[in-house]
C-alpha cells in the first residue's frame, strides 16, 4: 500500500499492541521515593525503572512478601496532586497517552510490600521480636538496616520499624502494605484510622513488580521471600 497509509496504520498497530501489553500485561513505572530502600531506590525523579507484571495474578492470588504496585484510596490520596491539565482538550490527549505509555496514568501509584492479607491480624507491640502476623514473627532480613530514621525506644522498636501498632485485622479481600525502609514509609500503619484501616483492596493492585531494569547497574529480579514461612 501507499507509504501514507502504511506508516499510519504500522503506528496504529504499534500503538494499540503498546495498549493491549499494558492493559493485561505488564507495565513500566519509575520508583518516586525511598521508602522501598534497600530494595528499589528511588529519589528525586531519577529512581529505578521497574518492570510491574499482571498475568501472576490471573492465576494465583497475591500474597505475603510481594512487592506490588498499587493505587492510593482516598486517604492515602490526601496530597495527590493530578497531572491532567485544566485544559479539556489537553488532559484527554494526556488520558489518550497514558493507554500507551506516553504519559503517567492520572492516579496515585505507590509500591510496598504485601505484610498480611485478608483474615489475617497484623501488629507490633513493645516486646514483640518482629511485626507479628497471627501471633508470629515475620521474616524481616529485607528490610533496612540500621534504620534510616531514630526510633523513639519510649513509643517504638527496631523490631517494629518504628512506632508500636495495632493490632489490625485485614478485611477479606484486602492487604496490609509496609515499606522496606521502614521508618522512611508512609505505608499501612499510617493510615490505620481510615475506613479500611490503612488496607488496600485488591481491584487496586496494579500488579507485581518482577524486577529492576534501569540503571542497568542494579538491573535484575526483585525477590518476593515467603515471608510468613514460619506459620506454615
């Protein structure tokens, strides 16, 4: 066909492949902050690039251990500030972009690690060796250390990564998030007095991230241990 039919409908084609990819299967996000530190970096808008799957979750729920990218709910929300323009025309050609990567979706997309899921009873309390999920300690060796941040040994503790919490009984179909660095994270525990208690629900996730893929320094998969191996 004419090179003026072709080169569109070959950009056409591309674009909505580009749709399909990101819609079911996969995106890629840029890591905003520290709060995942040691295990994603992120500062200043030069963070990592990361690689955030969705097929895993057509087959399998997600589960402790995880580290996932999701959407803010409402309180988590509180100083989001949309990157839509005021200008209609604008801001749906901005909201067009975003079905193909050409620009951020218009929400709050943050990434924590899943600690406990629905049914479950999250807390940490003065005494406890580590978050305690059901009664027991969780695996902790992914976290950051020593601390970013002091801890108040009067209100905290190191084992709890900061002020004492809980406990927390996560709602069916819901999960408790909490950043690796842990005095560094405006995670669940910050937001325990909203109406899901600082839980995220499932149709939030935006999928899980499988691994690092700029700088290519730090390149490579990002582990999800099974963190509640101890109460199997």
């Amino acid at each position: 066909m004419p090179w003026y039919i072709e080169i569109p409908v070959v950009i056409a084609l591309t674009l909505f492949f580009i749709f399909i990819i990101q819609t079911f299967i996969g995106r890629m996000y840029v890591i905003p902050s520290g709060s995942m530190e040691p295990t994603l970096h992120g500062f200043h808008g030069s963070g990592d690039r990361v690689a955030v799957e969705k097929v895993s979750y057509y087959f399998s729920d997600p589960e402790p251990g995880d580290v996932v990218v999701f959407k803010g709910t409402d309180s988590w929300n509180a100083s989001y500030v949309s990157n839509r323009s005021d200008n209609p025309l604008v801001a749906g050609l901005q909201t067009v972009g975003s079905w193909v990567g050409l620009v951020p979706p218009d929400e709050n997309n943050l990434v924590k690690r899943i600690i406990a899921t629905g049914g479950q009873t999250v807390s940490c309390q003065e005494g406890d060796p580590a978050v305690m999920v059901d009664g027991r300690p969780i695996e902790q060796s992914y976290t950051l250390q020593p601390p970013e941040n002091p801890i108040d040994p009067l209100t905290g503790s190191q084992a709890c990564g900061g002020a004492y919490f809980g406990p927390v009984t996560v709602p069916e179909g819901h999960y408790f998030m909490m950043g690796d660095n842990r005095t560094n994270s405006l995670d669940s525990r910050a937001h325990m007095g909203d109406p899901l208690q600082g839980t995220i629900p499932k149709e939030n996730l935006r999928g899980k991230v499988a691994a690092i893929v700029f700088p290519l320094g730090r390149a490579g998969g990002v582990a999800d241990p099974d963190i509640q191996g101890s109460q199997a």
